[in-house]
C-alpha cells in the first residue's frame, strides 16, 4: 500500500533483500500510511469487535526507541534500529484493558521518526514481553507460509528449523523479504519466546489452536523428535 501511495505521489520505492530504502520523502509516505491510514483502520476494526485498542507509533508513549541506521555498504535512509522497547507503558496498556496496535514508525529520542522493519519491530516486542510473560509470534503476510514455491500456495514448508533454513537460503529457495522475517522468528525463539508462526492472517485461529495452517519455526534439528 505504501508503494501504490508512493508511486501515485512520484515517489518510486527502492528495496534492498525486502526493507526499504527511506529517503525523506518515503518517511513522509509511510508514515502517513503505517502509522495513518493503515493503523487506524485497524483500530477501528477492532473496536467493532468489542477490543478496547489504541494505535502507536514508537513516539507515543516513547514505546520503541530507535537509532537510524549507520551508513555501510548500503544507506538506508530514514530507517531505524531498534534500541529500547517501555515495556512498562505496555504493561499498564494491557493491565487497563487496553490494546497496543503498533505500526512500524519509531523515533531517536531527539525528533525524528524512523521507518522500522515491521517484523523487527513485532520480534522486539515479543522478546522485550517473553521476559516476564508467556508469548507466542505470529508473523502474518499474504502467503500461506513459507512456501518451496512462491507461486503454489499448497507448496508450504510446515516447519523450518536452522539447518533446514540455511539449506533453503542456501538454494535460493528462501529469498528478498523472507530473510529478515526468519532471522527475526529465530532471534525471538532464542530470547525466550515460546512458539513463532508464520502464515495467512485468515488461518490465525487455526493456528492459534494448534492446527497446522502456515509454517511453524524451530530452533534446533532435535526440535523435531
């Protein structure tokens, strides 16, 4: 959405292995769509179903706290590094009946808004929480799971664990904006949350009783016995 948005004010996306490089003026367009359009309706949605929710960029509330990112073999732009997650304010969110809806804008502590890999930002949260509470991740995307195939949405890997993964980047078959979405499902597991899944936002329910409907992620090859 934020490239259509983009594209129609002239301002061209530009990826690099699936984050985005982030000039001013493609700050300016996420913003207005993560943390804006996006964000909102989202809420809104959920409010239509009884959850008390409240949308937020990392500003609000000062919820994640970002460095931009140095200049290496490639300038990323306006984009952030995560640096610190409150998790208290989250806390007392979830203690008020409240629910955090958080999009993928943060700030430096100094005025400026960064734009923060999505799956970054949901891999900081869960770790940050996994620390004194129970949490399973589930990364939500427009395929099925992790598929062998990005053209058959039947061809999906129930279960990837490292050595699997390294074979599969290895092969090409793990590419673009599926790398930093498994490294990040394996940070968390090695912060100490419980389960990571990843898969369609529709098969959530399925998932979260267990019910094979995405790709489920594990640490180690004896995982599997």
């Amino acid at each position: 959405m934020a490239s259509r948005f983009g594209e129609s004010l002239g301002v061209m996306p530009e990826m690099v292995d699936g984050r985005r490089i982030t000039d001013k003026d493609t700050l300016d367009v996420v913003t207005m769509v993560y943390a804006g359009l996006i964000n909102k309706n989202i809420v809104a949605k959920l409010q239509a179903l009884q959850v008390n929710a409240i949308g937020m960029t990392g500003a609000d509330g000062n919820i994640i706290r970002s460095n931009k990112r140095p200049i290496k073999e490639i300038d990323f732009g306006f984009v952030g590094d995560i640096q610190e997650i409150n998790v208290k304010l989250i806390d007392h969110l979830l203690a008020g009946e409240l629910l955090p809806v958080v999009n993928a804008i943060t700030h430096d502590g100094k005025g400026q808004l960064l734009n923060t890999n999505a799956d970054s930002i949901a891999s900081a949260l869960a770790t940050s929480l996994a620390v004194e509470h129970q949490v399973n991740l589930y990364f939500c995307f427009n395929k099925s799971g992790v598929l062998i195939d990005e053209k058959n949405e039947n061809s999906i890997i129930p279960l990837i664990n490292q050595d699997i993964y390294k074979e599969l980047k290895r092969e090409k078959v793990i590419h673009s904006g599926m790398i930093p979405k498994l490294d990040n499902a394996f940070e968390a597991l090695q912060k100490g949350v419980n389960y990571v899944w990843i898969g369609k936002a529709e098969n959530l329910q399925l998932a979260a009783k267990g019910k094979l409907s995405g790709t489920i992620i594990e640490q180690h090859r004896y995982d599997l016995y």
